[in-house]
C-alpha cells in the first residue's frame, strides 16, 4: 500500500505539537526512566506516581486497577464528547532488573541523553513507548471536545513476568475498538507474535551418601535421555512454518540438583522456556512434552517424571496480516515520514495476546526501539524513533477518534 505524504499544512502542524516534540519526549522519557520499576524487586509503585503526574492537567481520568499484592496498573481515558469508538494504547511500567552494573557506561537509571539515544534501564523496553502514550494523551486533550471517541491508555503492571496487569485492566471495562501495543518493534508493524509457555520437569531420585550411591537413585542418570527428547523436540517445532514469525523453540534454561558433592541429589529440577506459534497453546504444549518425555519416565516406575506449568504465561497471538487497521498504520506511517515500514511477526512476547485474544481486539504491536537493545547493557533508545512512533501513533488516533468514521 502506497500513499502520498501528508499535504504542508497538515504535516506541518502535526510536527508542531509542543507535545510529540523531541524535547517533551525526551523530558518525559527521562523522567520514566529515573523512576525504578525492576521485576522482581522494586515493582511499579514509582511509576503509578509518575504516570498520574504526567496526566494532570490533561482532563483525562484516571484510574488504578489492582494487579495482586498491593501492585497497581493504571487506566488513564481521555474521554471524546460523543459515545464513538475507542482507541487503546498500551504498554508495561516494569523492568528487568539490572544486569553487569559495573559495565554500564551511565547511570543505569540517569537516564543519560548521548550520541542520539536516550540511555536507562527501560529506555527501550518499554518506557519510550510509555512516553508516546503520553505524548498523544497531551497532544489531543486540547480538542477532546471535538472528539468523536475516546482515548485509552494503559500501563500494565507486571509483563516482564507474565502477570496479569493488562488483563486486570481489561476485566475492569477499559477496551476498545483497535489497540497499539508500543512495545519496541524498530517502527514496524506486528500483527503477530510468539508466545511462551514456561515448564518445570522434575527428575526424582532417591538420595543417600555417595560412597554408597548405589543403593539410592541418581536423578543424574536420566538428565541425558530427557535433554535428548527435549532438544528433539526443539528440533520438530522450530521447522512449523509461519508467514511472519520463526518457529517455535524450547529451551531447557535452568538446571538444579543436589545439595553437596559426596550426596546423590533427591531430584533434578530442569526449567523450560516454550516459545508458541500462533494455534499452538500453553497446556497444548504441556501435553505434547509429557509425551515425550513418558518412555524416560515409564523406564522407572516408582518414580515417575513430572512436567508442570509455572509462573504466568503468554499465549501466542495474530490478527490477519492484512488488517484494516494494521494497513492504516503501516499507511500513516508512509505518509506521516515518506518511508515504508513493513508488516511482520514479533518473536517476544507481550501483552498483545490479552488485547486480541482476551478482549477480542483488532491490536498490533508498534513502537520505537530495537528488541536487541533491550535487557541488556547500556540499553537504549533512539530519540529520531521516539519522535516518529509518537508523530505516527498521534495521526492514526486523529484519524479515528477526530475525522468522519472510515
């Protein structure tokens, strides 16, 4: 799909938004990124403060919804003068905690501006896009009356571990009509995503002093066999095809087993992170390992292995590829920049799959940033891509909560 840029004057007064300015942004993101948000550990109380700040002023309401243990996300509408659709933007107030401090080039949380970036845990994943939301927030709140339909913003508590913040906002009524997951996507347009599936096998054996371990039963004997069958495994699902996404994977990521060096362990504990295409399902996938897995078990039967889910999770999800709404992002996007952006598949995560799977929502995921400058050292932002996500994002909410309906 091609379009023309926008004409002059539009383009023009679009970039001359005091609020989708790179100084506002920037301000904004600086001062998101200063609060400390880490999961697990600090959690998101900061940033409730933060987000309820940056909306006064705005006439939008907004509203705290409890996640679990005292932990809130925020619901934050800026509501249009007509009963008409509803827009939603969303994205996570957490972060990873910090990894190798002491390689970090700046103050992990400083929030440093430097060669073009903006640099901080979160920067990229996912504050600046938090920052676009609200950008957009003050950037249509002087024509709210003039609004056919409403704005919805979210800032979901907990997806850095696959808590439910966004599904709590969505059981609590604020949905709508299409939804923006702004999650860093290099200004590129996601109508489908991965999930992941999380998985304990437990390994039993029977402990006893090693010099007569013959007597016990080393849970080790069979570690093997199981990372046999699992990497097998891994090998079948990364070869199912999708248009837009890699294959699945599954991962073992963590082992643990014993407790002293002259002792058999009691058991072995292998951890395993399921990455999903869309049409397969987290229980689906529980399943199909304990399958797998059952020869390794049957061979002790006083011992069987186990295969459990743990933590939260997250479905895979899409939309079609060639949706009205994905086509008039990916269009805006043309005309808003006079460069083309392509349509794919996110092989992360996020909380998408609650927007379109739980609300049943026309949603995509856009925003600024590169995933691979995410969870990591000097993690980072381009400021050029902030900009443009939020000049982009705040076409496409003129267009559908100001203009006659298309």
């Amino acid at each position: 799909m091609t379009t023309a840029p926008l004409d002059a004057a539009e383009g023009e007064a679009l970039r001359a938004s005091p609020a989708l300015s790179a100084d506002f942004l920037v301000r904004v993101l600086q001062d998101l990124v200063r609060a400390r948000s880490v999961n697990p550990g600090i959690f998101e109380a900061q940033m409730v403060t933060r987000v309820q700040a940056w909306a006064e002023g705005t006439g939008a309401s907004v509203h705290p919804v409890e996640m679990f243990d005292d932990r809130y996300s925020v619901a934050v509408v800026l509501q249009g003068g007509h009963d008409g659709p509803r827009l939603v933007l969303n994205g996570h107030m957490d972060t990873v905690p910090i990894d190798g401090a002491e390689k970090w080039t700046s103050d992990p949380f400083g929030a440093e501006v430097r060669d073009g970036y903006v640099y901080g845990r979160g920067a990229c994943d996912m504050k600046a896009g938090l920052a676009v939301q609200l950008g957009v927030l003050h950037h249509l709140a002087p024509r709210v009356a003039d609004m056919r339909g409403s704005l919805v913003l979210h800032f979901a508590a907990g997806e850095e571990c696959a808590e439910p913040g966004t599904l709590k906002l969505i059981e609590a009524g604020f949905t709508g009509d299409w939804g923006i997951v702004t999650e860093p996507t290099s200004l590129r347009v996601a109508t489908a995503e991965r999930g992941i599936g999380y998985y304990t096998v437990r390994i039993p054996g029977r402990s006893i002093h090693a010099s007569r371990s013959h007597l016990g039963l080393n849970p080790l004997e069979r570690l093997p066999a199981v990372l046999e069958a699992l990497f097998a495994y891994d090998r079948d699902v990364r070869t199912k095809p999708h248009p837009l996404l890699p294959g699945g994977s599954c991962t073992p990521t963590v082992v643990h087993a014993g407790v002293k060096e002259n002792a058999v362990a009691e058991e072995c504990v292998l951890l395993l992170d399921r990455r999903l295409l869309p049409g397969e399902t987290v229980d689906g996938e529980l399943e199909e390992i304990r399958r797998r897995l059952a020869p390794i078990s049957a061979a002790v039967a006083d011992e069987p292995i186990e295969v459990t889910r743990f933590r939260w999770s997250f479905q895979p999800a899409e939309i079609p590829a060639d949706s009205p709404f994905a086509l008039r992002v990916q269009d805006t996007f043309a005309a808003v920049t006079g460069r083309p952006t392509e349509i794919y598949g996110t092989p992360f995560a996020s909380d998408v799959h609650n927007l379109v799977n739980d609300a049943g929502m026309e949603a995509i995921t856009f925003g600024p940033g590169n995933v691979e400058e995410c969870h990591c050292i000097d993690e980072r932002v381009l400021i050029d891509q902030l900009r443009d996500a939020a000049l982009v994002t705040a076409k496409v909410a003129e267009d559908l909560l100001l203009g006659d309906p298309a």
